[in-house]
C-alpha cells in the first residue's frame, strides 16, 4: 500500500524512548536500553510479536560471574543466529538524573534467546585480543562470508568525546578482537551514522563528522555537521570506496541531505533510510528532523520464477509468477511457435474470454504463482490495454546500472512508483529512487492447511492442447539462440491477463536478439498482434529496479485453446473427512456445447518423476457426468507431494465435449 499504519499494539507497552538497541529476528523485535528522559537511561528488554503486536517486557537470567549491563543509551545491539551482541553505549555515573555525569562504556555482552519468543539469559563472553574503547553512538554489523564459516563482527566509529573512525573485527567463534588494516579512503570520523550489510559490502550513511577549518579536523572535536557522505567497506578485502563525497554539491536535491541519528534497513539488495536530524553548527534543541524516506537499489534483481498458468483460452492467456522483493515492476516477453509478422500488427480486440478463478465456501482458493509445477516456460509478450491492473506504461528494457558515486536518489513523492495504466501511454523513467516504498502488509489468512488449495488452468488432454491424460505436458527442448521475443508489456503485479504482444520494426528485432537491452522501445509506436487459437507461446519474464532490468526467467510453454472445446471447470472445493476426501466443481463458463464427461486426475509417485522432478505424472481418479467425486485415503497414499513452492498435492479436473477434453484446471491442496 505503501502508507504508513499505527498497529494496536498491546501488552507489556515500553515507554517512549531514544538512542535504544534494536533488532529483528523474524516476526519478533527485541528492544533494549536507551535515554527514556535527559539523564535517565533504560536497562529494560522488551520483546515485539509483530505477527500478533503484542509486547512482553521480558527478564532474561543474570550472567553467571558479574553484573548485568547497566542503563545505557547509544549502545549497538546485533544478532546473529540465536544470540545478540551488546557493547559499549553511554551510562550516566551520577545517580540525579538532572545532574548528567556521562561515562562512555566498552563492555561486550551476549545474549541468548529462545527459539520464537522469549530469551535464556545473558552472559559476559571471555575475549581475546585488544577491547575495541569506549564509545557510543557507533554500529556494529555481522558478516559471514559464503566460503568460510568464521562470522564477523564490525565496529565502526561512534564518540567518546570525540567523533572516530577507527574499524574493529571480532571473530565470534573464538572471541577474539582485532584491527584490520583497510585500504582506499576511510570515511571521516563520526557518531550518530548507520552501517548496514548487502551481499559482501557494508553500507555507511550520515552522522555527526567534526567541522574542519582549513582541511583539518580538530583534535577535541568542538563543532561539528551533519553529513549526507556515502561510503562502503568491501567486507572480502576490507577496502573502503567512497560514492558520495562529504562536499559533493547536490543543487537539484536527487540525493539524501545531510543527516544524523537517522534509520536505515536493508531489505535484499535494496537499502531504505529514513528520517534523522538535520543540522549545521545547530545547537541540539534547534536541529530540523527530517521526515523523508529514500532507497537505493545497490545491484540489478534476480531472476523471478517461471512464468506460471492460471487460465488459457482461444486467444489469451492468464500468468503468474513469484513476486521478487524491492521491485519497480516486471518485463514480460513471449515468443511464438508460429511465424509472427515483423512490421504489420492486428487491431487489439478487447477484453479477452477469460476470468479470474474466485473463492467460494469453506476451502480458501487463491491463485498463485506457485501452481504450475510441470508446464515447460517458454518467453512471451502481452498487453492487454482495456485492464489497470498491472501494466505499467514504460520503456525501462535497457537500464543500465548507474554509478553509485553519482546515484541518483529520490524523496517519495507519490504512492505509487509506476501507474497501472495502458502501455505507451506514458513514459516513466526507472531509477535509483524512493517513487516506490517498502510495501508493509499483512499476510495473507488463509484457512486451515487440510483446506488450503491453489488452483488454476492447466492444458490437459491431447483433443485440445496436445496433454495426454496419463502423463504431464512433455518438456520441450528450448533453444533461445536465434529466437526473436516479443515485448508483452512492463507490469507492476506479478500476474498479466496477455491477448496481445508488440510487433518489433524488422531493423529492432536483428539489434534486439543479439543484446536484448540495446533498446528502449517506445511502445506507443509500435503495432499491436492478437494471441491466435491452437498456438505455442513461450514465456519469460525479468524484474526492474533502479538499476535496471535483471535477468530473466526461465522458458515457459503455454498452448492456446482450440475453439469448440470446453473451457475449464471452476470453482474447485476440497473438503476433507476422516478417511477421504471430497472433490467438487462447477461446469465450464464456455462448455461450447454438450458437456458428456469430466475427468480428476491426481498426481502420482513414479520412478519418472525422480528422473525429472518438473514432469508431474498423473493418474485419472473420476470419470464421469457429476461435477463431484470421492478420493479415497488408499489413492490418497500414492499421491505425489510437490514442494515446487509450498508442498502440495496436485489434482487436475478437465471436461469433455463432443469434440473432446478442452483445458484442465490444476488444483494444488496445501498439505
């Protein structure tokens, strides 16, 4: 939705307070410390349940030689696995809280914590090595690398009377502290900044640096600024590179200004600040806070998943895929069997006879892109202009990735980064920029797991769409070299409704098959070709950022429907009893005639199977003129389990007319 929501939160509420330690282990917060007022500080822990938002104050067990840590602020709090990480922070000595005696702290404890809610105890680890100083308002991140096992933790910076820039290592599995030696530029002392950790690289923003006078920094540290500097430590090789200077100017305001004591979270390879206090030789009451919220995409995404079938007919087709996080949107593209015209296109011809799959009863249906466990994915492109729901008017197919010393960051200035509207309408430029927010929301409620069942439009029997009743659609051997794909469209949902594809000039398509990001098409220019009946389409499709277009999908394979056949049964229930299960759906929306049949086929355990984990092989349960049927637990016990997404078992229901089976419906029931 991108908004931001008060939750109601209940239980055990903290009271407000500022300079805390913070982290996130799944759907739970742990909270510890900071200033609840001038001079009174917190030793409190407190625990967030943010699936339920219910808070619990919780006391974890005194180590077992020495004391606990005492009431602190500017501490860093770092997880990593199933403990955290306390050191250092600020203690004030004197017991008046208006009469503030500040001692800065180095002392490192552990944390235990029980599995989903709750936490053991702390403990006072033995340390090797050199005790980073005191200091406060610093980070700490923890790295592991892929390839060796060893996490790390990283201190850098923080204050202790003056601003530093000094970087300590503490090896976690044998307790021992270091300093390593760093190569390229150290960014300038500084407290009140943020460090985070993407990929093999740790991120550092912002914060109090001392004010220099003539190029020197002074010694005590007595004036000092806010910063909008950017910088990353290459973690592998423990080299500084620099991407935004401290005196970079920034006239049109594409970057964050300069700021402190702000948030940032990393989520994937994309990285959100927000707020802080501005200020520049300001004395603390009169600092600005800033009320702005930024991102940076830091690399191009992966690739999403195959593109996935929900519902095929005549002359289109309805498609999923998986979503992938910190997206701007989705290029779709397909590719088709039959010789597809260069230059001259059809008219577009509508709302295509399709319709989205409801729920109905007690069972909760949904489609999602986890369905088609077995249907080869070859690339295809569509738009489908009379529908708002996912096209996205854009021509973003060859962003390059732009260099972060000149990123290009943007405020949020709308809801919404890229409008559902007709492609070629409009023009949207991607970039590195804050047009499109993290989106929080809650999960999906779904029922029970004996009742959860996805469904969706498989083609199934040879009559209509070449599927044999007995075995999974064959995969076909895809070859992508000299392929011409055909832009479907930009998306913003993983799910297109596809009746059409663009047709490329003849010059773009020789440019466009050798580097398929050599262009930025401009679809308002282009001609428009329907979908055709009893045809192959292939499938892919790649995700957008603000660094451009990723790579994409694998080949999926889809067949339109041949006219005259039956559509697909709809509405598919399951119900559940003690020693079977009940089958249950309603007759085709386009039976195109006499509907003599329907079919149930459930998928099956076999030695093929393992061969090809992909190919599902399916065995008919039903046949017959009821639109219900019985699986017994006997059958039940055969039954494959598809982990494709969620584990699942998979039926397929198909109807028959007098010119045979038309397209199945495939049901996945959540197990």
């Amino acid at each position: 939705t991108n908004q931001w929501f008060l939750p109601a939160v209940r239980g055990d509420i903290p009271p407000g307070c500022a300079a805390h330690g913070f982290v996130c282990d799944g759907t739970r917060i742990l909270v510890f410390g900071g200033m609840v007022e001038y001079g009174r500080y917190s030793n409190d822990l407190y625990e967030l349940q943010a699936s339920r938002w219910l808070w619990k104050k919780v006391k974890p067990r005194a180590p077992s030689t020495g004391s606990p840590p005492c009431p602190r602020l500017g501490h860093s709090f770092s997880l990593y696995g199933n403990k955290c990480y306390l050191f250092g922070g600020l203690a004030n000595e004197s017991e008046d809280s208006n009469n503030n005696v500040p001692r800065y702290l180095n002392d490192f404890y552990e944390l235990e914590l029980q599995h989903g809610s709750g936490v053991v105890g702390w403990s006072i680890p033995v340390t090797k090595g050199i005790l980073p100083s005191p200091r406060e308002s610093h980070t700490a991140i923890v790295y592991c690398r892929k390839d060796l096992g060893s996490p790390k933790m990283y201190i850098f910076g923080g204050m202790c009377g003056c601003r530093l820039n000094d970087l300590w290592e503490l090896d976690i599995e044998t307790m021992t502290w270091s300093r390593p030696e760093t190569k390229g530029t150290v960014p300038l002392p500084r407290s009140l900044h943020t460090a985070n950790v993407i990929g093999n690289k740790m991120y550092v923003f912002g914060g109090w640096v001392p004010q220099s006078a003539g190029g020197e920094i002074s010694a005590h540290d007595g004036e000092w600024k806010c910063t909008g500097s950017f910088s990353y430590l290459n973690l592998d090789t423990t080299e500084w590179i620099g991407l935004i200077s401290d005196c970079q100017e920034d006239k049109s305001n594409l970057l964050p200004g300069p700021r402190a004591g702000h948030c940032a979270v990393a989520v994937g390879t994309r990285l959100y600040i927000w707020s802080g206090r501005d200020g520049y030789r300001k004395a603390w009451n009169n600092q600005v806070c800033c009320k702005d919220l930024w991102y940076l995409d830091t690399e191009k995404p992966p690739a999403p998943s195959q593109v996935q079938l929900i519902r095929a007919t005549t002359n289109s087709f309805q498609v999923k895929w998986d979503e992938v996080p910190t997206v701007e949107g989705y290029l779709l593209q397909l590719h088709a069997d039959s010789p597809v015209p260069s230059v001259a296109g059809i008219p577009g011809t509508g709302v295509p006879e399709t319709s989205v799959l409801s729920s109905q009863g007690g069972s909760s249906l949904h489609q999602s892109p986890q369905s088609l466990p077995s249907v080869p994915y070859p690339e295809m492109k569509v738009d489908h202009p009379s529908q708002t729901n996912n096209v996205i008017p854009n021509n973003v197919r060859n962003c390059n990735c732009i260099d972060f010393r000149n990123a290009h960051w943007e405020p949020d200035t709308s809801r919404n980064t890229i409008n559902p509207q007709n492609v070629g309408e409009t023009n949207v430029q991607v970039s590195l920029s804050s047009n499109s927010l993290l989106k929080v929301e809650g999960k999906e409620k779904v029922a029970a797991p004996e009742n959860k069942i996805t469904q969706e439009t498989m083609k199934n029997h040879a009559d209509a769409t070449g599927f044999k009743e007995s075995n999974a659609p064959s995969l076909l051997p895809v070859c992508t070299s000299n392929r011409q794909w055909y832009d479907v469209g930009i998306f913003k949902n993983s799910s297109a409704v596809v009746s059409q594809f663009y047709l490329l000039p003849e010059e773009t398509l020789s440019v466009s098959n050798k580097n398929e990001s050599a262009d930025v098409l401009d679809y308002r220019l282009l001609k428009k070709q329907d979908l055709f009946p009893g045809t192959v389409y292939r499938f892919r499709v790649a995700a957008i950022n603000g660094c451009g277009v990723g790579p994409f999908s694998k080949v999926s394979e889809f067949k339109t429907c041949i006219p005259g056949f039956p559509g697909a049964p709809s509405t598919v229930k399951i119900t559940k009893s003690v020693d079977c299960i009940h089958l249950s759906w309603e007759p085709p929306a386009s039976p195109s005639g006499n509907i003599l049949e329907y079919s149930a086929y459930l998928a099956i355990r076999s030695t093929q199977l393992q061969e090809n984990p992909s190919q599902l092989v399916f065995m008919r349960i039903y046949c017959g003129l009821k639109t219900s049927c019985v699986v017994t637990a006997a059958q039940l016990s055969n039954a494959h389990v598809d982990y494709t997404s969620r584990p699942a078992i998979v039926f397929r229901i198909s109807a028959k007319n007098e010119r045979g089976y038309g397209p199945a419906t495939q049901v996945r029931w959540l197990q």
